[in-house]
C-alpha cells in the first residue's frame, strides 16, 4: 500500500477550543452561536488546503466514565460542564463533519486521546504518515518521524525536535515528564513541587522516571522529600497521562478512507450557519458563465444608453506604470491608474445582466447618460469612481446610492474595508468571482491592462451586477437602521469632496525631503555608533532579539515585559529604563531617527507624482469611529511631536506663487464631552474661555488655578484625555509613570470634581449593553458586540468604545460637516481655493496671496460653526510658505 496522511482530529478537544477562542458574539442573525462550528470549519479548511488525506477521522470522546475515572476518580473533576451555548453547537458541528465526508468516531469507555493513539499506531504499522490535528500536549509522546501533532489555530507542526524545543524533552520521554509535573487541567497530580525544569533536569541525570525514583535518596532538599513521599502519585499519573494504544475497534484503516466532499453540499450548509466568507466560489464561476454579461462594441453603445433608466456604475482601472519590467503588477489605483472601461448594470434586471463597455468605445451617448443627474446611479465606493472618471474628463451625476457606504453606515465593524466581496458574501451569500480569474496568480499574475477585453468585459459586467443586486437590500436595510439621511446628506456628497482632494493632491518637495533623509541618516548613524560603544560591542539595533540580549542578559536591566519569543522592547518599556542606563535613550533615539528615515522621508519622495504632488487615498470606510483615514501614504501619521517631526512638514508646500492654510479646531473632542454630558465645571471652562488643562490639575491637586505649575498643567492635560479614551489607573499611571494607587487617586479626584461626566459614562456604558450600539450625536451608529463577550477583558474594551465613540464619532460627523460647507462656500463665492487635506482635528487648504484673508474667513467660519453645541467651537487659523509656516 502507497504511503499515504492519515488526518486524526481531537474533536472534543477542538470543540472546546474553538469556543473559548472565538468572541461569543459570532451567531447567525437569528442568534444562533456558530463560533465553535466556525473554528471547526475553519479546522477543515487547512485539512483540505495542504495534501489530501487518504484517511481520516474526528474522535469525540463518548460518554460515561473511562477506566481513568475509575482507577482515580478525582480525574477531570474539576472540569466545568459545558456551556449552554457551546451544547447548542454540538449537532451542528457534527452535521459539518458529515458534510466535509469525515468518518466520526468514539468509543465508550475510553478517552478520544486513546482512540487516536491506537489509529495513529495502527497507521504507522502500515507505512503512513499521522497528522493529530490537536494542540493538547498529551499527544506530543506519540510525536515521532511518521507522527506530528499539528495546531491548527497557530499552524504549528511538533515533529520531535520542535517538541524538545517546546517542553525540554524528546517525544519518548514525555509520559515520565508528564508524570513528574502532573496536569492541573486534567488534575493529574504528578509530584507536588516538581516543576518543568525540575523534571527536564532528573529525565537528562536519572534517564526515566522509574530510574529517578530509585535514585531520590540521593538527591537534597524537598525533591527528595517530595519524590520519596510522592512516589506512588507519580506512578499514578503516568498510568493516567500514557496514552492507551491497544483500544479495541469496531473499524479499520480502510473504514476510514476520506472521499472528497461534494462543494454544493459544504456550500449549503455554510449559507445556513452564514459562513459566507468560508464559500468555496464555484456558484461564482457558475453564476458568470450563465449570466447575461458581455462587452459592447463601439456600434452599440448609443442604442444600450438610449433605453438605460438607472443602473450600477462600476469603473475598470490599471495599476499605476511601474518602471521596472520585471516587476509584479501592482494594484489598481484610481490615483494613477488609468481607466479602462466602465462597467453597467441595469436597476430594472436585479443584477441578471450587466455590459462593459471597453474605453475605444466610449461615445458621446454614454458621456451624456453618466453627466445626466435624472438617471440615477449606484456605485460601489463614489470616492474612487468619481476619482477616475474625472481624472479622465468623464462627469458624473446623479448617484443615489453607494453600497460600499450603505455597508459602512449599517454596520461599520462587521465588514472592514466594505469590499465587494465581502457584501456579496454576506448579503447574497454567495463568491464573488476573484480578480485572479482574469489577472492569474503568483509569477503569472498579469496588470489588468494586459487582460484581453474578452476575458475583462464578463468580470467587470459580473461586478457591477452585483452592485445592482446588492443595492435593494442595502438601502432596505440603511432605512431600517435610519441611516439613510446620513448616506444622502453627508456621506454621498463627502465622496465628491474627497475624489477632488484625491485629485488635486498636495505639494511636496523633494529636495527638502532629501536633505531632511541626508541629515537623519548621518545622524542615526552617529546615534547606532554611541549605542555600540556604551553597550560595549556592535549588533543589530533593529533585532530586538539582540537588543534584548544586550539590555537584559548583558547590562542586566530588570525585565519589565516578556513577549512569547523573549524580552519585550516596545517604547513603552525603554521608556521606564531610560533612567537606569544612559544606552536606553540613544535606542530611542536611534528608533526615532530610523522612523524618520524609513518611514517618512523615503516614502513620500517615493510618493511624488510627475505632478510633484502626493495623491494619498482618503478612506471612509476603514475607520469604525467615522473617522477619516489616509493611505498610499498615510499623510495623517506624519510626526508633530517632535521637533525633528515637525520638519518633515517643512516638505508640504502649495503650487507656484500660492499659499498654504492650517485651520485646526482647538480641544474639539473636550468640547464634545462637555456638550455631552452637561457638566458644569467643563462647560463654564469652555464658555468663559479658561483653560480646561489648568482647571482640571486645579481640581486634582487642590491648588488655585493660578498656582498650577506647568508640569501639573501637563498631568490635568493626561487626565482630561485619558477620560475620552477610556484609560483606566494602571494605563493613565503608565502614562505618567506614576504609582497605580496614585494615578487612582488622579481620577478618583477628576470624577469628583467632573460628576456629570461620570453620570454620562455610567449611563452610555449602561445603556450601550441595553441596546448593542452606540451613537454619535448625528445618529450614526456603531455596534459594539465586545460588551456581550464572557471575556472580561474583551467586554471592558467594548465598554471603552461604548464611551468613546459618541466623543470621537461625534468629532467625525463635525469634520465631514465643516467639510461640505467649506467646499459649497468655495463653489458659491467663486475663490480658487483648494482642500487639500483632512489630518485628525486639522484642515488643510491652498489658495493665491490675494485670496487668503477671505480664505481663512470663509473656513473660519464654516468649522465653527458646522455643529451647534452648548459651547463655542474655536479654530485656531495659520498661513505660511509650507504646512509647517502655517502651523507656526
């Protein structure tokens, strides 16, 4: 017989595991919890994704007692039953198991372990190979050159080398190790006192355990005692943890062959427990194949546009021109891409057909039908499609709806970023036919521009009718949801205000970047040259393995925090070492300057255009908070906190003879926290114009607010935020590196001081739990499923949200306004003023010399007033020659 795997799944094991690691708000939308059976499909997956098993099997454990309870009936006792929510699952992940076509066995009156043990021997007495997909450490003594035991929520595979690395000891002492240090899950209780490392240390001098107990008198101390005392307990547990392999069966190898599974069947059952991201796509292939979808020709356009009313509009666009021929395509960039063609689908067919008409064939007909605001249109992602088309001298009006920001406003958490793919899956449950079927994958992948219109116009066609299927369900269930005001007055309209700022870009000189990366570089360099010298020998800053050696095993610096691979040496930690040794701070320094150099002033003289201009993406479906992101790059990250950051600014510069503008609200969030919760003490700071900062160290130190010194203006400044963001004692005395009991003490005296805003976090958090979401003071919404997790930690995360959100959501909502009504105020009073970029609580602006007076009054007036709260809104305007002249 050919050498074949042989699949043994521990499925009581897996079952339990999946529960506990998957968040226990995964449940159909009728409420049934599916995250143990989802972690069991996703088991399932990396079974079939490597080589195909010639045979396999799930062994459950049966139930009833095992001859383990009654040689030690404390075994297992301390097991809590299983959750209600766990045995609700049970038969449903026994239906996958019959539907994926796996042989499922138990057999009374022995454990699962054993079963698999007696399969796995059965097996290699054969010739095969044994892959034991389970992550309990018992099976590591079966582990062997024909057996591995494979974790499939790590994808780690335990030959006989990783399992010494793992335990300290080789598969075929195990048992004895185990024995030794006993089993706390299973109550095996081993010798008590006798640890890992013990044990590894006796196994290496004494070989087995039989050999270390007849050898314990020769031993000091309390492992003498305790082995001598204990001795018949460690027979006991080796008795309890070996493995059985002799389990008489009703089946053989053979009984366990692996058919493949029927892709239909897996299909249906994952739509009925909305597994949609799990479908395997072969009712997408299906679906193209026999769909009405096809390429127009030049000769037919008019006549399509001519009897077209509403319809999906979803644009095709390259990647942006590499100069490297060798290169693998990248992905396509409605910034400087080039468009393609122009994908259609009608409203009136629900998604049963759709056209793509090629770019040589675009007409006067279709320009007309895509500037024409009576046809109605939907998009998936107008921000993009607008970008495109306009880059190309196409106008587009009329769009009505957007299922990429229907998605975003129903639920923005559930499918970031909002892909296509993803909506499909979830609301029509099915694939989406993948972008690889025409590009190809790996070394073969091809830039769209080279697909051959016969094999593009189909898949584009496919995409815009799913946007038209796609579409009646969204906007039912935006209405539902009452967003739809939101998409129609904001969101829709904000699109077309971010592809012009996507468009015209901002100014950036490269020059300047280069000497800024010139004088980092030189200086980082000097920095690295200090650090060897005062660590006493050269390595790698930037392994943190090795600076990890350096700093703990070396200059012996106490150890704060470990990570899974060694010593931690996050900023967080060097931070509260900097005081114990001078190389700390030049580690520090030397990551600041790298940052700037790897981070900063490389990427974006990467980034400059032929235009020289940067063109970042400005994301709105990315930020659960409604906040706006930006990528390709990320100009929202550029630094300001330090004065070597604040230079990178000096880089962003307006166009020729022009003049850039920073408008900046000021406290915006604290503003909205006191409009919020109505406390006296912040909206009297605000209305009277004192400084909140100064107030609230007032207030915790007991001094007058003229007596605040700058460092305790400082620490108010920490509490006053650490409140919107959640923080808790021990983070805020991180922060401050403070005590825990005196950061406690901080924000016991704030919430003393501040009880309206203690009043409103109890309430939100209260109410948030009531209703599953929360909303900003647009109405948006934003689910918070965290708050119903059995994970404490999870749950107070979720809590952090709940009063978060209404604060940095509500901030959101004021941005996007202020944004509307500044670009109508440039349309409606005719200035060449450009927005060019949105950065946190920052708006950036370029107009001519002659225009900045009336500039600044114009965005002035729109940011402070675009929301009416209980307190002023302040805006703090600056102009200069680069970002960083206009935020002097």
């Amino acid at each position: 017989m050919a050498k074949e795997r042989v699949i043994l799944v521990d499925g009581s094991a897996l079952v339990f595991r999946a529960f506990f690691a998957i968040p226990s708000g995964f449940a159909t939308s009728g409420g049934l919890p599916t995250n143990a059976t989802y972690g069991f499909a996703l088991m399932f997956r990396k079974i079939f994704a490597g080589k195909k098993p010639g045979f396999g099997a799930v062994i459950f454990d049966a139930p009833g007692k095992t001859f383990r309870d009654e040689k030690y009936p404390k075994y297992k006792a301390q097991r809590p039953s299983m959750p209600s929510e766990l045995r609700q699952q049970v038969s449903w992940i026994r239906k996958l198991v019959q539907t994926q076509r796996f042989p499922m066995l138990e057999v009374p009156g022995f454990e699962a372990d054993d079963v698999i043990g007696t399969l796995t021997r059965i097996a290699t007495e054969a010739g095969h190979e044994v892959h034991v997909i389970s992550s309990d450490k018992d099976f590591a003594q079966l582990v062997s050159d024909q057996v591995r035991m494979v974790d499939t929520m790590k994808d780690v595979s335990y030959d006989p080398e990783l399992v010494r690395k793992k335990w300290g000891v080789r598969p075929e002492k195990f048992i004895d190790f185990l024995a030794l240090t006993g089993d706390k899950i299973d109550n095996v209780p081993g010798v008590p006192g006798v640890g890992p490392k013990t044990a590894i240390q006796l196994l290496e001098q004494f070989g087995d355990l039989e050999g270390i107990l007849a050898h314990a008198g020769e031993l000091k101390g309390k492992t003498k005692e305790r082995l001598i005392e204990h001795a018949d307990d460690a027979r006991l547990s080796k008795e309890l943890v070996t493995i059985d392999q002799h389990v008489p069966l009703e089946v053989g190898l053979d009984d366990l062959r692996v058919p493949d599974p029927e892709p239909s069947e897996v299909d249906a059952l994952y739509r009925e427990l909305e597994f949609f991201s799990l479908l395997s796509g072969d009712d997408a292939k299906a679906q193209v194949e026999d769909a009405d979808l096809g390429t127009l020709g030049a000769d037919e356009v008019a006549g399509y546009f001519e009897a077209l009313d509403a319809a999906a509009v979803v644009p095709v666009f390259s990647a942006p021109e590499s100069t490297d021929p060798d290169a693998t395509p990248g992905d396509p960039s409605p910034v400087h891409g080039a468009l393609l063609g122009i994908a259609f689908a009608s409203l009136a067919d629900g998604g049963e057909s759709g056209r793509y008409v090629p770019k040589d064939a675009f007409d006067d007909a279709m320009r007309a039908w895509l500037a024409d605001g009576s046809k109605r249109k939907i998009t998936h992602d107008l921000r993009d499609t607008s970008t495109i088309l306009e880059r190309h001298g196409l106008t587009l009006e009329g769009v009505v709806g957007d299922t990429r920001l229907a998605s975003f406003l129903i639920d923005p958490t559930r499918d970031i970023p909002h892909r296509l793919d993803q909506l499909v899956r979830r609301h029509l449950q099915r694939t989406l036919v993948g972008e690889e079927s025409v590009r190809g994958k790996g070394s073969a992948k091809k830039a769209l521009a080279e697909v051959s219109v016969d094999k593009l116009g189909p898949y584009a066609a496919h995409l815009a009718a799913a946007v038209s299927e796609l579409w009646p369900i969204l906007e039912h269930l935006l209405e539902e949801e009452g967003q739809r005001r939101f998409l129609d007055e904001i969101e829709l309209p904000l699109s077309l205000v971010l592809a012009r700022m996507q468009r015209v870009g901002i100014g950036a000189d490269g020059t300047v970047l280069e000497t800024l990366g010139r004088e980092f570089e030189a200086r980082r360099d000097e920095v690295e040259a200090e650090v060897h010298a005062l660590a006493g020998r050269t390595f790698n800053l930037g392994s943190a393995k090795q600076l990890g050696e350096v700093l703990f095993d070396e200059l012996k610096l106490p150890v704060l925090k470990r990570t899974k691979t060694g010593y931690s040496t996050a900023a967080d930690v060097l931070e509260r070492l900097a005081p114990k040794h001078p190389v700390v701070a030049q580690v520090l320094r030397w990551r600041a300057l790298a940052k700037l150099v790897n981070t900063y002033t490389r990427v974006l003289r990467e980034a400059i255009a032929d235009d020289g201009r940067i063109h970042c993406r400005i994301q709105q479906t990315v930020g659960a908070s409604g906040r706006l992101i930006t990528t390709d790059p990320d100009l929202q990250r550029t630094p300001i906190r330090t004065d070597d950051g604040k230079r990178i600014r000096e880089a962003f510069v307006p166009r020729s003879g022009w003049v850039l503008i920073s408008a900046d609200w000021s406290q915006i969030e604290l503003r909205i926290l006191a409009h919020v919760t109505q406390d006296s003490l912040l909206l009297e700071a605000f209305r009277e114009g004192i400084d909140v900062h100064r107030r609230t160290a007032s207030q915790i130190f007991g001094v007058a607010g003229e007596d605040v010194t700058p460092a305790q203006r400082n620490v108010g400044k920490t509490v006053n935020f650490a409140t919107i963001y959640g923080q808790g004692a021990t983070a805020l005395a991180q922060s401050l590196d403070l005590p825990r009991k005196e950061a406690k003490a901080l924000i016991d005296r704030y919430f003393e001081a501040y009880s309206g805003v203690r009043t409103w976090l109890d309430a939100t958090v209260a109410e948030a739990h009531a209703k599953g979401f929360v909303e900003t003071l647009m109405n948006r919404r934003r689910y918070v499923p965290e708050l119903s997790s059995r994970d404490p930690t999870e749950r107070s995360y979720g809590e952090r949200i709940a009063t978060n959100t209404p604060i940095q959501g509500s901030a959101a909502d004021l941005c996007k306004l202020a944004m509307l009504d500044v670009a109508k105020a440039f349309a409606d009073e005719g200035v060449q003023a450009e927005m060019l970029l949105q950065i946190h609580d920052e708006l950036l602006f370029e107009c001519p010399p002659d225009e900045v007076e009336r500039v600044e009054g114009i965005v002035r007036r729109c940011m402070e007033n675009a929301l009416a709260l209980d307190v002023p809104l302040v805006v703090d305007v600056g102009h200069g020659a680069s970002w960083a002249d206009a935020k002097a």
